[in-house]
C-alpha cells in the first residue's frame, strides 16, 4: 500500500499489527519501547511502536498503540509506561503524535490520564461532524484517537472521523465491504 501511495512505511508486529504511513522521512522506528521493564509480559498484545519522523523543517514523535480491549487494569498498565516511554519527549518538548485504538471511551480514567499528561485529543480541539469510530457499520462508541501535544495541538486545522466510502459497511447492500471494523481518525 506504501509502495502504490509513494510513501514510507514502518510495521509494528504483534496480536493486532499496527502500520504507519507516511510522506516524511523515517529516521528511526522501535517496536514495543518499554522503559520499566525488559519484557512486555501481558502488555502491549497487540501493538506498540515509535518513529521518529522527519520533514523539511521539523522531527515528529509519532507514536502508535493498539491498547488492550477489557481488562482496564493491564490497560492502565499499558497506558503508564506509554507516558513513561514518552516522557524524554515529552521533556524535551518534542512534536509528538500519539495515535491508535487505544480501546477507552471519552469518560474513562485513561482518557483523563492523557489529558493529565498534556496530551490533546486531535477530535476535542477541532472535530468536525460525527465522532464515534466502532462499529463501521453502525458507529456509537469512540475507542479510536489522535492526542498531540501543545506544539501541535495549536497548529490543529481540523480532526474528522471518516465514515466515508469503504471506510464503513452499508449494512443494506451485502456486497458492501469495509476496510475495518473500526472508522479512522
């Protein structure tokens, strides 16, 4: 898909692989950064990574997770060494792009974990029409995110959810197919 789109790529392994496209230059990529452990354990099943991006003028954290889908405590887990992984980042006021499905809704603890962090959800600061990212065919939930910080946050045009084309299912049509189960931001 990279090739066909003339961009880079990086692919993070793991239970659900994560991909990041992009037209920048990859300088660095890691899978599955920990800081407080060696090992992951029952962490991070899914997927978990860093780039370092590069554009004419600027370097950007980009940072994918694909977050544990029920149990809130591993997720909490998940979410504190995400936020310790960034934190030189963070520190050093980094651009920094958070993105994934990180499997919370709006009104969860983790969601005010991120916020605690500096982090800005993409979709609060400057969200256009619907919001909710799962079910494609029916959406009425929002587990899907893009957090920046105040570097970025403010230079934030828009943020939209696409329920568009084969980004959704019709359930009306049986030969209607969707990429995902889930909308992208």
């Amino acid at each position: 898909v990279a090739k066909l789109l003339g961009m880079n790529y990086v692919y993070f392994p793991g239970g659900f692989p994560g991909a990041i496209l992009t037209k920048f230059e990859i300088v660095s990529s890691q899978n599955c950064p920990l800081t407080s452990m060696k090992s992951p354990g029952d962490l991070f099943s899914r997927h978990w990574g860093k780039a370092t991006l590069k554009s004419e003028t600027e370097v950007i954290q980009l940072y994918s997770a694909h977050l544990h889908p029920s149990n809130e405590e591993i997720r909490m887990k998940e979410v504190a060494e995400v936020l310790m992984v960034m934190k030189e980042d963070i520190d050093r006021n980094q651009h920094i792009i958070f993105q994934g499905d990180l499997n919370h809704e709006p009104i969860q603890n983790e969601y005010d974990t991120w916020k605690n962090a500096g982090l800005t959800d993409c979709y609060m600061k400057k969200g256009v029409e619907q919001r909710n990212t799962i079910k494609s065919t029916f959406p009425n939930r929002t587990v899907d995110y893009i957090w920046v910080n105040d570097q970025l946050a403010n230079r934030l045009l828009r943020c939209k959810v696409l329920y568009e084309g084969n980004f959704r299912t019709n359930p009306m049509d049986e030969r209607s197919v969707a990429l995902s189960d889930h909308l992208p931001v």
